[in-house]
C-alpha cells in the first residue's frame, strides 16, 4: 500500500460534505475548500511523531488540519501507545481520518474533529488523579527517587513498611498495638497483606522479620535510619 491511495478514499469523503478537493498543492498533500473554508489533510501510512509534527506545522496555515491513516487493527488502537498518540493529537487540536481498506474498495471516515483543547477541562476530569499525587507526595519522608528511574520506587507505602521493619529489627519481636503506636493506623494492613514478604507471624498479635525483611534491612538502611 503507497500513501497515494490514502488520497481517493479521503477525496471522496470531503467531496460528499460539499468541498473542493486538490492534491499536492504547494507542500500540502490535501487541500479541501468551501467558500472561505480551508482545509488540510495530510497522509501518511501510519500514525507516527512524524505525521503529528507535520499536522501541528499544518496548523499555520489553517485552523483545520487533519491526518489520515490506515485504520489499525483493534488490538493496535487499544495499545497505550497508539491512545498517547491520539491524546497528543487532540492537545494539538488535530482531526484524525481512517481510511479502510476493505474488498469492495476503501472508506475513509473522521475519527476526531480537529478541536480546541480545553486544558481546564481535561484538570478538572483528572483532578481526583492530582489528588492522589499531592496525597502521595505529602506523605512520603524525602526524597529517594531519581526522575525518570525504572524498576522499584520508594512510595510512601514502601516507606511505611520500612518503618515497621525497622522498629522490629531495633526492637526484637513486637506486639501490633506497640508497633501502630509508632507507624500509625495501617500497620495491621500492612502486616496482614505483607506483600514485599518482610514480616513473619511469630504468634497471635506478635511479629518479627523475615529474611526478606532482614535483607531489606540491610538494603535500605540509609532511609530506615532517617524513618525511625
């Protein structure tokens, strides 16, 4: 498939809502006009940074820019990089176009409508998500993370279970009730759930350490000093 026959399909979609269509006018590969409207499209034979890049330069030349693609496959348009590539495009206000290939000839069909981001929008949607951010930033000690670092963070959860680690090290064997009095009220979840393994169960209402949980001690001891 050549990029070329991306334009038929998309000639025949703008013609059907009243426009002129040219091909290859001036750097433009599509131009639609009606009365004073104009619109650009541009084609490419996949969605990439390229063709976004491309369509944002468009928008100088026009507030209606559109990309058309070939429609992916459904597993293709539910990856989360392809939805990052079409939030980026509707953050730059770009219509997107699919055109699919089917036996009896190819359709092209708007997508998204190149329309004006409303930031203030998208913030409030999200808020509850800035929330959970500023919550976990609060709670959290320090600062143990690098920017951009991959594999274990320290959260503040992980922090909460170093605490706890760390008083059953320095302390021997402990009561629940003595070691919420330090770590506050989610340590019997913590306990319980024990999801990195660091604690054992030595009796009723009493725990210590795994070897996990020693280990862990050794590996983060220069947060669990500043912790207790």
């Amino acid at each position: 498939m050549k990029e070329t026959d991306l334009y038929e399909p998309v000639k025949i979609l703008f013609e059907s809502l009243g426009y002129t269509v040219d091909a290859e006018v001036a750097e433009l590969d599509v131009m639609a006009t009606l009365g004073d409207e104009c619109i650009v499209i541009e084609l490419k034979k996949e969605l990439n940074l390229r063709l976004i890049v491309q369509g944002a330069k468009r928008q100088k030349l026009s507030d209606m820019v559109y990309v058309a693609v070939p429609k992916p496959s459904y597993k293709t348009r539910m990856s989360k990089v392809f939805l990052d590539k079409l939030y980026l495009l509707k953050r730059l206000g770009i219509g997107l176009i699919f055109v699919n290939f089917k036996t009896n000839g190819a359709v092209a069909t708007i997508e998204e409508e190149p329309m004006v981001f409303d930031l203030k929008q998208a913030q409030r949607q999200n808020r509850k998500i800035r929330e959970k951010a500023l919550k976990e930033k609060s709670m959290r000690s320090g600062s143990y993370n690098l920017g951009g670092q991959k594999g274990t963070k320290m959260t503040a959860y992980r922090e909460n279970v170093l605490l706890i680690a760390g008083l059953i090290s320095k302390h021997g064997d402990m009561r629940v009730a003595d070691i919420r009095a330090v770590a506050g009220e989610k340590t019997n979840t913590i306990l319980q759930k024990d999801f990195y393994g660091y604690f054992t169960r030595v009796k009723r209402g009493i725990y210590g350490l795994s070897q996990a949980g020693e280990e862990a001690i050794t590996t983060y001891s220069h947060i669990i000093e500043k912790l207790i």
